[in-house]
C-alpha cells in the first residue's frame, strides 16, 4: 500500500501529527522502534506546568495544556488530567530575584500567574518547607499520566485509520521521484508521498538518510518515583532554576524530576543513572517538601530529551527535501505536544495554522548536503 504520509514517531508530536492528517482525509502509516508513547512522552514526569515554559513557547503550551485537559473526548481515553495549580519556590535572595524575573517574563506572554511570599505559599501547601522565602503560583498548572500517552493516542490513531507499525526501527530511507522509501530492521519496506520526521532524539539519524545535518544536542533526563506515602501535596512544585519538578500521583507515589543528567549511549540505546546528580535532585525535593527525607525512594530511570542552539523546536519543512516535514526539539514538549503537532497537520493539509511553526532551515549547518535530497 502507497499512503499519503508515512510519519516516523509514535510519541505526541508524531502520534499528534498523524492524527491530524488522517482526521484530514490522508492515508496515515505511522512507525516507531519501539512502541507508541513509550520514548520520551512516556517516561518524562507528566508535569502540565506553565511557569516552566520559555516566554516565546507560552501561546503554545497554553493551548497545549488545553488539548490535554480534553484528552478524553478528543481520544477516547482518560489520561488523568489534574488542574491542580503549581507553586514555584525560592529559597534565597538571588533565587527570588530569578523568580520574579522569570515570572514577570512569562506573566507577560499570557502565564495567569502571581508572586507570593513563602508564608502564603505554606498557607497554600503546609508541607512546603522553611527555607520557602517566595513562590509564584499558577492556579492552572497540572499534570497528566505520561505512562497512558501510548494508550490514549492509540485509541484515536485506530479510531482515525491510522496504520500502526511499531517494534520494528528504520534502518534506510530515501528520496524518491514518487516521494519517500523506508525500509525496516525486519525487512518491511514502505512507499509514501509525503514524509514527517518526529522521532525525537533520533530524529538527527533519520534526516542524515537525506544528507541533512541538524545541529541537535541530545540530554539525558533523570526521573524518580517514591513509594505511596499519605498526602502531601496537592499542586505541582518547582522550584526557581527550573531544577525541580514534583507532584504527588492520586495512588500516593511522589514523582521527583527536574531535568538532572544521567548518562547515555544513544548508538546503543543505553542509559546510567549519575548517583550525586540524583542524591541532588532529591536534596533539593527534600528542602522544598522536608517530609520527602521519612520516604523511600522505589525507581529513578532516564528519559532521552534533544534541542537545538536557540532552544526552540523545530517544526515546518525539512530544508531541501521536498514533501518531508520536520517537528522535533520541542522544550516542554509534554505540554506543548498536541498543539504543535496540530499546527504542522495543518500546514501539511495545505492550510495556515493558527500560530506559527519554527522553521528548521534558520540554521546554516541545517542545510548541508541536503542537495543530495533534490
């Protein structure tokens, strides 16, 4: 079978672009190595949170978080959306500075957010520390359950006539005159007229089969999970450097992230835990919440997260190659997921989304030897 767009990527910007195109009429084949949601969209910490999202990116992950808070009726599935509101913390002088210029950056942009001393904040969260000198407060912050991101998709892929091929990695990929060519670890091998590229970290792999170089950096993300403990918290917590994200899931565990590094080998598909960057991440939960020091710690593992130079995604037409699209290096990409992806079905579709993509060609090295795509 020829399909009008083969996508490669089973995450939220790939399942999100492919839903897109199918609901727009188009013949849909998505891929995926491993399986759907299972990459970095199923194993980041869920955190819906506004306060955490770079100025430029607010419009989007406003209209991000929205899509997630109707996650149910637009798939089919209860993703376990909360609106729980979220409290930013600052321990220090300098800290509350970066506070209060971070905030007034994103305020700005659209973020309904306010500056509160730690005393209110305690009001609010009384398992909030000592140390808690100031907070922002977001009264539309939450979160959702990553680990249903695979399952929800799924439903509205099939629901949509999505062909699924999963477990199964591409291993070559070429331009043709009739569009693109894949070809499988297995041996599977498919045609399509049109192309996105929305692997994630694997994306830089990918585009190289087309003789494009993207300028992306790959990082290693640290994420923990406690044991069920009683309540402590009801909304989700950060803290000023961006260092910390916490929330408390509904079956009592604590879920402890905040972009600390582990190591990888991404050729091997390999990932180590670096114990003094998880003894901090934990540190530092237990400064903001100091009963987390009487709770064990149950499981940390690694998440696979890449951006480019400027820290901006990347989504619109591949430069050079004709008919292949590009989203990819999305920071809070969790959030900001299934509007972006929504926006490129609309280019794709032929129509002018609501907000503008990031051109992938505003880097010069983006474009080397892609002519070999022409």
């Amino acid at each position: 079978m020829r399909y009008d767009a083969l996508v490669i990527g089973g995450g939220v910007m790939g399942a999100g672009t492919a839903l897109g195109l199918a609901r727009g009429g188009m013949r849909v084949l998505l891929l995926d190595r491993k399986g759907l949601g299972t990459g970095a969209s199923g194993v980041n910490a869920g955190t819906l949170s506004l306060q955490i999202k770079r100025a430029a990116l607010v419009p989007y992950a406003l209209r991000g978080r929205e899509r997630w808070a109707a996650a149910q009726r637009l798939l089919g599935v209860d993703v376990q959306y909360r609106m729980t509101g979220g409290l930013t913390l600052a321990f220090t002088e300098a800290e509350a500075a970066t506070l209060q210029l971070r905030m007034g950056e994103r305020k700005a942009a659209g973020v309904p957010l306010e500056i509160i001393g730690g005393d209110r904040a305690r009001e609010m969260e009384p398992a909030i520390g000592p140390r808690a000198m100031m907070a922002s407060y977001c009264a539309i912050d939450g979160y959702a359950d990553s680990t249903a991101t695979g399952r929800a998709y799924r439903r509205g892929l099939l629901d949509a006539g999505v062909t699924l091929h999963e477990g199964d990695g591409v291993v070559a990929l070429e331009r043709s005159d009739a569009g693109f060519e894949v070809r499988t670890t297995r041996g599977a091998q498919f045609s399509g007229r049109r192309l996105v590229l929305a692997a994630g970290a694997w994306t830089q792999r990918l585009a190289r089969m087309l003789g494009v170089e993207l300028p992306m950096v790959v990082r290693f993300n640290l994420v923990s999970v406690t044991e069920r403990t009683r309540r402590l918290v009801k909304m989700t917590i950060g803290h000023a450097t961006g260092l910390l994200t916490l929330k408390q899931s509904d079956n009592g565990t604590m879920l402890v992230a905040g972009g600390w590094q582990g190591r990888g080998d991404q050729e091997r598909d390999e990932t180590e835990i670096v114990p003094e960057n998880l003894i901090t991440n934990l540190r530092l939960a237990a400064t903001a919440l100091p009963a987390l020091r009487r709770t064990r710690l149950v499981r940390s593992w690694i998440g696979y997260e890449a951006h480019v130079p400027d820290f901006m995604p990347l989504a619109g037409a591949m430069p050079g190659v004709p008919d292949a699209w590009l989203l990819a290096c999305v920071r809070g990409g969790y959030t900001i997921g299934p509007y972006l992806s929504e926006l490129l079905a609309t280019r794709i579709l032929g129509q002018e989304p609501e907000l503008p993509l990031f051109d992938p060609g505003r880097f010069n090295s983006v474009t080397a030897g892609a002519a070999v795509a022409a």
